[in-house]
C-alpha cells in the first residue's frame, strides 16, 4: 500500500473512515450502513444476499440487491479519489474488504483483549494492565453510533459484552496486584452502565473489602439482590452468595441462619395461578398430620421450576413455624455432580443444628427423621435427579411439606411415596407477555410476538427481555429470521438444554439429534426407528428415556412432541451430526414416508389404483418396514395425523437436492391431497423436482395434478394450461405413458362425464394392449364408478366384473361389494 494511504476503520463509537490522515464522509446512510457490515467482517466474503440483509432487513424491496451494488460502486469510487488502493473486491456473488486486522478498530481490540488474557495466563498479571487499558481505550461511546440498520442492535451487543470482558479482566488484574482503588474507579463507571451484571458486582465488592469497606460491600449486595429479584425473577450467583457470607463473617456476625439461609428471595414470578390455587388447596385440605405431604414438581428445562416451587414456598412459609430449607441437588450441572444424599443429608442437617459427624448414610437419615418428627416444616428439594436421592430426605412423620423439583419425571414417588406430580407446561399467552412487560417498555404487538419467538418458555422470556433491554424491536426482527439465536451459547438456553441430554443413554443422545431431521412437530416410534435403524420397540424405549427427562412429552396417540425451543435445539445437534449419517438417517426417513404413504392410499383408496403408487426402481428398497393400516379409516388418520409433516418433507427433500423424493412423494400422496388448499404449491414443487430430475414421467403426472388441483380455486385458464403441458409432456415427451395420461385426465374430469369414461375407456384399451393388468385394473374400476354416477348400470357391472379378474385382496372384497350393491338395483 502506499504510502499516505493507509485504510482505517472505526466501528467504537461513530463510524470514522479514514484514508491516510484525513477522514472522509463515506456518503449516504445505507452506504455507511454497508461499510460498518464489511468492516465488521473484513477479511471475509459476504454474499450480497447476507449483505442485503443485514442493510435492508427481512423483507427488503426488489430493488435493494441493485442498490447494493450500487453503494459498493459509490465506496470505491470514494476511495479511488483519495488514492486508496482496490482493497473493496468482489469475490463470487460477493464482496470482500481486504485489510488487515489493524485496519478496523473493534478487531485491534479483539487482539489486544486476546493479548492481556494470555499473559494473565502466563503468570504475569501485573504486565497485563497496560494491554488491558489499551483494548478499552479504543472505545469511543457506542458502538455504530450514528449507523441505523438490522444488523447493529446484534453487532453492538456483541462488542458491549467484549467491552465487559475487558472491564472484568482489568479490575481482576488491578485486584490481583493489590490496586483495589484504581479498580473501584475501573468499575464503578461500568456498574453505572450495567447495574446487574453480576460479575462486576462481584468484582466491585472484593474491591470494597480489600478497602475495607465492607458495609459498601454488603450494601450493593443487598441493592443487587433486591433489583434482580423484582425486575427479572432471578437469584444470585452461588458465588456472590458465598462472597456475601465471606463479608459477613469478616464483621463476625454471621449467625447459623445466614451460614443456612432458607427459601431464595422471590422474584418477579408471574403466572401460574391455577396450579398454584390448586397445591394451596391441596394443602389446606391435608388433614394427616403424621405424615408429609409431597409435590413432585417436573417439566421441561427452563420452565420455571425452581420459580414456582420458591413462590409457592413462600406463600405457604406461615403455615410451617419449625423451619424453612432450600436445598439444590444439583442434579443437571455441568460443572458438578450430583449431590449424593449423604452430602444433602450432612447439609440439611447442620441447617437443623444437628452435628453429623463421622454417621453413615442410614445413621444420618435417622437423625433427620428425628429431627423433622412430629414438627412442621418447609423442605424444598430442587434439581433432583432420581427418586433414590430424594427418598432418604423426605420426612418420616408430621406435617411437614416437601417441595421436589426436577427435569425427571419422578414417577417412583408417587407410586411408593404418595407424592402429588404438578407437571408445568410453557406460560399462557397472557402471562407471558405480562413477564415482558414487567421488564421492556415496548409495545404490545412486540411484546406478544417476543413471546412467542420463546414458545412462552418462562427461562427463555427472562433471557430475551435482558438482551432486549435498548431495542426490543431489533431484536423481533433480527429473532424473525435467525431464531436459533435464542439458543445463546454456553451460557444460555443451548447450555441448559445440553445438561438434561448428558444424563441419557448414548442412543437416546444419538436419537435426540437425528430427531432434528424431521419436520413436523409430533413424532411417532416407527419414524423415530426410521431415522435411527433400529426396530419400533426399540425406538419406543428412547422416546419414552427422552420423555421421561422432559426433552419430549408424551402426545395422543402414541405420538411425542417437544416444546418448539427443544426442536430447535434438536436442529441445530442434527446440523452438527457427520454428513454421511445425516444423509443416510434422511435417506431412511424419505423412503419410510414414501412406502407408508403407498401403503395408506392401497388401504384407503382401494378402487383407486394411482400412477404415483408405481416408483421408480431406484425408490422401490424400503430399508425399514413401512406401517400397516387395518382398514380405510386407520389410514385416513394417518394422513391427518402427518398432513402438515408430509408437507414438509417435501419441502426438506427439495431442499437437501432429494429431487427423486420430492417429485414422488406428491404423486402418491394425490388422492389424500385432493381438493386441499395445498396442493397446488405441492404439485409445483413435484413439478420441479421432477423436471430438475429429468424424470419424464414424473414431470407429466405432477403436471397433470397440478392442473387438476387449480380447478377447485377458480383458476380454470392457468388449469387448462398445466393440463395441456402435461398431456405434450406424457404422449410425446421421453418414456411417456399415453395409458396413465388417459387415466390421470380421466379421474380428472367431472365424475360421471362423457369425457371421463372416454377416457378411462382408452386407458383401459391401451393398459390391456401392453398387459399390464394392475393398470387395467384401475383404469376399470374407475370408470365402472364413473359409469354408474352416468346411469349406465350395466355398462358399470361390465366393467366391475372384468376389473374383478384381475384384483385381489382388499380391491377384490370392495369390488364385490360394490357389484353386490349395482346388482340389488337391477330388475
């Protein structure tokens, strides 16, 4: 590069270009827009889809690619007249700002902050400071302050939080070289800014009690505790708990109560009032007092558990004068085990002033028997993992309550303990939205479709409303688009999720992701066998594991579903699977839907022999059994239970280049699609994915019901269009089939019409011509059917009586039926 001309961009604070020493206006707002995104990416192409996106939004207008272009003319064209080298490239269908790391502000600080990191890594702490303060000097107010377009809101929270990372390890630095007055200072503008960041929280109170403030200490403590209770429902960290029982001690006032606080502070809980009417009343009505009353409390992760179990607990903390205790078992953490029941049995213990000294399990459970015997008390049990490291804490006799939360559905306890299960499911609507709008000032409508973007998923509304704090429209829109953002990282929804799948078996795990290949929202043993190759009863078996730990509920009719952030999160392990085994699993999961859909028209349209029934060679190996339906009404349900799955599978097929499936599938599921709203979208896509095939014959069949189809929607004149290219396409197109032409067009045509039995009749002649006698045997009894709508009873008894030589089965008991009935009416 030349010199003088050097390129620099600032993205930390107002967008600043420079060339050389002079900064330049990089001209109108979406032309800044564009290049703060290539800035932020420089080094990497961006497609002009991504870019248009990110200026534009979701739904940007026709024109918006051609602007585009347009802008990245104007930049080069802006930095040409300041002698700037070529370094805005295009590349593909996209464009690339080469520059090198340097060249953009918010990357000098992402390497810097790296910098500081590694020394403090390396032992020398005290060198770092200095990098520290550099990264963070590169700040100069908001980021893309002046900059207004979809793409910001994400992009300046992710450099706030890299900020806040360099605040922290600052101050940490600062602490460890014994400078607690220069961290003061570091964090006290930061706290400012983030009042319940809990890290920073943490951090300005071990600045404090290195200054011996700890009245200061225990003070924002107590400010933080209370904010974030009543704004977001949450408790603190375990570490600032501990780093408040640490200060208190340093005063020497700690008392056995403030060692084993009781219940959490509540939080802004909402919602719920049934169950919680319906335990109070439960309660009320528990006359025995020799014995404990237990609500097993279980459902999904991040449901609100713990919430509601804490909320009900201090409604009914009056009722229980000997005592209150809150105790996590810790059965879905990562960074710990499971408590054993010793462990718990030693801490509920010394809650209850009782020394446990060297006992034994069995000799601790009896002292806690004793303890709790006769007296009523308050015990909430939260993140258990199986019932046997509940049992040893529950209450021999009185009146006490025990509260048991967990993702397990404990289902022992109720059995052999009497235990009440309170299942929770995602909050109603309006619970929901008023969660929101406890938090964001935002309107309504944005409330409402927030809430729904989160399934109404208690953890995910309090996750979302504290990213949402300065644009809750943003991030709507951004979470429109790109909703696997909810997922978070290690630390957010994706994490929580992770915990309940670490307790499973590994072909539960296994099966949890593949389950991200299928479409619909209900999922039943035989697919999940056809996705996973093993046989139903097996697949059973880890439906019910993947239930049981709450990542699946069981549906009617032997169906599971997950909640729609659980799918979510399914898609996003099945994204991560090895391509052969995700290509393979679809493979599997293509050709049982295609076979079971064969197997469903036979059954329910057995007079109705289908051209789509007949697949290609290469689409006749079923490699798991397709289902069998025991008569016509079994297999209608089916097609209702996997309407819109069906759909979809079609859809995915298209999109993972399955031209094969996606031309197919439509064809044999015509007769179950007949008059349906989606059909003509369907048909267009076999239509597609047939011509895209070069499946010749394909391409005729999903024309033809693509014509037919638009007929019900008053779209006669593009109907007749579509018919027409489809009779061309099978009488002259190659490998075409004048005989399944005749047939489609004649089941096509209004029934009992001189055209249909016209052509169902030249079907019949040329099916018999080349001895094909199932095609015979359709093409005759269809147009016995249509013979008899015309009047002709006769000529429908012919035609019936020569399709009976050729049928067997279930088509042979239904045609004589149906002979039965024509003949009766005969004289």
């Amino acid at each position: 590069m030349p010199a003088g001309t050097e390129i620099r961009v600032d993205l930390l604070g107002p967008l600043r270009l420079r060339v050389g020493a002079a900064e330049v206006a990089a001209g109108p707002p979406r032309q800044r827009a564009l290049l703060g995104f290539l800035a932020a990416s420089v080094g990497r192409t961006v497609s002009r889809d991504d870019l248009v996106d990110a200026v534009w939004g979701e739904a940007p207008p026709a024109s918006a690619p051609r602007n585009a272009q347009t802008y990245v003319s104007g930049l080069r064209r802006l930095l040409r007249e300041h002698a700037a080298p070529a370094v805005l490239v295009t590349a593909g269908t996209g464009y690339r700002l080469e520059l090198p790391d340097s060249a953009v502000d918010t990357r000098r600080a992402q390497l810097l902050l790296d910098d500081a990191a590694a020394l403090v890594r390396a032992g020398r702490g005290g060198e770092s400071v200095g990098t520290w303060r550099s990264a963070l000097r590169l700040w100069q107010g908001t980021p893309f302050a002046d900059v207004a377009a979809p793409y910001v809101a994400a992009e300046r929270g992710r450099l706030t939080a890299l900020r806040l990372t360099g605040v922290e390890g600052l101050a940490s630095a600062l602490l460890a070289a014994g400078r607690a007055e220069e961290a003061a200072a570091v964090l006290a503008e930061a706290t400012a800014e983030h009042p319940l960041h809990e890290r920073l929280i943490e951090l300005t109170m071990r600045a404090f009690q290195q200054l011996g403030r700890t009245g200061d200490a225990l003070a924002l403590y107590t400010r933080t505790s209370t904010a974030l209770a009543d704004r977001l429902g949450l408790d603190l960290t375990p570490g600032l708990r501990a780093l408040h029982a640490e200060l208190l001690a340093d005063r020497g006032r700690a008392t056995p109560a403030e060692r084993h606080p009781g219940l959490p502070k509540r939080g802004g809980f909402r919602g719920r009032a049934a169950e919680l009417a319906g335990l109070t009343a439960r309660l009320d009505a528990h006359r025995d007092a020799g014995r404990p009353l237990i609500f097993a409390v279980d459902g999904p992760p991040g449901v609100g558990k713990t919430a509601f179990a804490v909320e009900l607990a201090h409604r009914v903390r009056d009722r229980f004068p000997d005592g209150a205790h809150f105790l996590n078992l810790r059965g879905h953490r990562p960074d710990r085990d499971p408590m054993t029941p010793e462990q718990a049995l030693r801490q509920l213990l010394g809650a209850l002033g009782v020394d446990a000294g060297d006992r034994a399990q069995d000799e601790q459970a009896a002292a806690y028997r004793s303890a709790l015997a006769g007296k009523r008390a308050l015990v909430v049990l939260d993140d258990a993992i199986r019932v046997e490291q509940v049992r040893p804490l529950l209450p021999g006799t009185g009146g006490s309550l025990v509260l048991v939360t967990s993702r397990i559905r404990l289902a022992g306890l109720a059995a052999r303990d009497g235990a009440v299960r309170v299942p929770l499911s995602p909050l109603p609507d309006e619970d929901a939205r008023h969660l929101l709008a406890d938090v964001l000032d935002a309107d309504p409508a944005v409330l409402a479709e927030l809430a729904a973007l989160c399934g109404n998923l208690p953890l995910a509304l309090t996750l979302t409303a504290a990213r949402a704090q300065a644009d809750p429209a943003g991030l709507v829109a951004e979470l429109r688009t790109h909703r696997e953002r909810l997922l978070g990282d290690e630390d957010g929804l994706r994490a929580v999720f992770s915990w309940s799948l670490a307790g499973l078996s590994a072909r539960a795990r296994e099966l949890f992701a593949l389950l991200g290949l299928h479409p619909g929202g209900a999922v039943t043993p035989p697919v999940a066998g056809a996705l996973l190759d093993v046989p139903v009863p097996v697949a059973r078996k880890l439906l019910d594991e993947l239930a049981t730990a709450s990542l699946l509920d069981w549906g009617r009719k032997r169906t599971y579903r997950a909640h729609d952030l659980v799918r979510l999160y399914s898609t996003d392990l099945a994204t991560g699977l090895p391509p052969g085994a995700r290509a393979a699993a679809e493979d599997r999961l293509f050709r049982f839907a295609l076979h079971t859909a064969r197997a469903a028209h036979r059954r329910a349209f057995p007079l109705r022999g289908l051209p789509g029934e007949r697949f290609p060679a290469a689409l006749e190996h079923a490699p798991v059994p397709p289902l069998a339906f025991a008569d016509e009404r079994e297999a209608l349900a089916w097609y209702e239970a996997e309407r819109e799955s069906l759909a979809d599978l079609v859809r995915r097929a298209a999109a993972r280049g399955r031209d094969d499936v996606a031309a197919w599938l439509p064809l044999v599921l015509a007769d179950f699609l007949r008059g349906t709203r989606e059909a003509p979208q369907i048909f267009r896509l076999s239509a597609a994915a047939a011509r895209r095939a070069a499946d010749h014959r394909a391409h005729a069949l999903a024309t033809l019901y693509l014509g037919d189809s638009m007929f019900p929607d008053g779209a006669s004149r593009r109907a007749a269009v579509s018919l027409q290219e489809a009779f061309t396409l099978a009488s002259t197109g190659p490998g075409h089939d004048r005989a399944e032409t005749a047939y489609v067009l004649g089941l096509a045509a209004p029934p009992g019409s001189l055209r249909s039995v016209r052509l169902l009749t030249s079907a019949a002649k040329i099916y018999a011509e080349r001895d094909d006698r199932e095609g015979r045997a359709s093409a005759l009894l269809a147009l016995g059917s249509t013979q008899a709508k015309r009047g002709n009873v006769a000529a429908a008894i012919d035609s019936l009586r020569a399709a009976l030589t050729l049928v067997d089965g279930d088509r042979a008991e239904m045609t004589r039926r149906q002979l039965d009935t024509m003949n009766s009416t005969q004289p």
